[in-house]
C-alpha cells in the first residue's frame, strides 16, 4: 500500500484561499462546513510582524484519532491509498470523530445529519486527475501524492505553530517553511 499524503509550502501560500474555495465547489459544500481551511498566523510586533499562512484538510493520519472515537466503525483507512474516509452507510452523525480529531477535519452536515470529510477528490483520482485544492492554488503552494515520495523530496516536517503537533496522530503531511 503506498500512502498518500499532502505537502505544504508555507513559504509559497499568499493565503488566497483559492484552495478552500475550490473544495467547497467540488465537493459543495455549504457556508460554514470546509474541508479544507486556510490559517493564518502573525508574529511580532510592530514594526517586525511576520505572517504565515497554513492549508489544512484531513491529513489521512496514521493513527486516525477520528477512527478511535467513531462508535460504529463508519471511519475506516482505505488499503490501496492509505485515504480515511467515512462509510455513510454506517455513520449515525454522533460527532464523536470531530471531537476528536485535533486538526477538525470531519465536518457535520446538518443536510445529511452525519459527518463529511476530505477524501483527497476520490472521484477525480480515479480519472487520474489531482485534488481540486492542489490544481487549483495559483502559487503551487500544495502537492499530493505518496507521502514517502514527498518526505524524500521535501524532508519530514510536519509541525507548525499553532496547529497540534504530529506526535498526536502521525499525519501523513508535510510542511515546509523555507520555500525550497
């Protein structure tokens, strides 16, 4: 199985948001519920302020903290990618997934009345095509593809301030902060 995972260029993302829009429209999504959300941090003080922003989804997590606390198993890792995705013919809307998951990546649908995440654009992978987040950043600022290629290419970081560190449920993302 070789799994898949997301790169970030944090030294590339301008904080468009053109990312988060592009996965509301794939997969619409109403106001409020994203699976893909962009943050920003400042630093500093005047006149030495810096800002960074963040792109984050689901991260398809090694030790998925939303699959521990889903009480019907609806939450499961696909073998082929390595993908977390929910089975809705098993979800019962509970939230128990959302509470835990520190990078608050299921997302509620009052619509379906049970939980909804990023599951990496299947339906275009299977065309062959990329997530709609990654085709759509005008400064290429993410990547997908199998996680070991990635940490390869752009080393092992997966931590950031202010976002919960990777000890927690091994993330397969990478985030780079040079801008290599």
């Amino acid at each position: 199985m070789a799994q898949m995972g997301f790169y970030i260029n944090v030294a590339h993302c301008i904080g468009c948001k053109t990312c988060v829009v592009a996965c509301k429209d794939t997969n619409n999504l109403e106001v409020g519920r994203n699976f893909r959300r962009v943050y920003d941090f400042c630093e500093g003080s005047f006149p030495n302020v810096s800002m960074t922003h963040v792109s984050i989804s689901c991260n398809h997590c090694d030790e998925p903290a939303c699959m521990k606390g889903c009480p019907t198993h609806a939450l499961q890792k696909r073998k082929e990618d390595g993908v977390v995705f929910i089975d809705h013919d098993r979800c019962i809307g509970c939230r128990y997934c959302e509470w835990n998951c520190p990078y608050g990546a299921p997302q509620y649908s009052e619509e379906l009345g049970m939980m909804t995440k990023c599951d990496t654009c299947l339906s275009l992978r299977e065309k062959g095509e990329q997530p709609h987040c990654v085709t759509s950043c005008p400064m290429r600022a993410i990547e997908f593809g199998e996680i070991e290629e990635l940490r390869a290419k752009y080393g092992t970081n997966a931590d950031i301030k202010g976002i919960p560190s990777s000890s927690i449920t091994k993330p397969n993302l990478v985030i780079n902060l040079l801008g290599k």
